[in-house]
C-alpha cells in the first residue's frame, strides 16, 4: 500500500498515512499530534520526474 507523506500545519509535525489510492481522497487525514485536520500532503514527484528504471508502480 502506498504511503503518503503528511506535515501538519499546526505544530509542524510530519507523519505517514498508509493508504490506496481510491481511499486518498476520500479519507480525512488529521495529525496524530494535535489532530488537527489543517495538513498539508507532500508530493514527492521522484518517482515520475526522471526517467528512472524504478518508477513507482501504482496500486489501483
Ligand atoms: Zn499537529
């Protein structure tokens, strides 16, 4: 399953939700700190800006 970087914009944590892919947008993510819901999910294009041989295979 595919893991998803989060920084929480209240107090600045940063923490891995483990979700599919159809769940991403449905899911309300919230800080395991704080719980607050204002988090921001960073997108980490490594796997798609190069021409790498190991791109990253989504589980849809
Ligand atoms: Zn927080």
């Amino acid at each position: 399953m595919p893991h998803y970087d989060y920084t929480c914009e209240k107090c600045k944590k940063d923490f891995v939700v483990e979700m599919k892919i159809s769940e991403l947008d449905k899911r309300k993510v919230e800080c395991p700190g704080c719980k607050s819901e204002k988090v921001t999910r960073n997108v980490t294009n490594t796997s798609f800006s190069s021409e790498s041989i190991n791109r990253y295979v989504w589980d849809k």
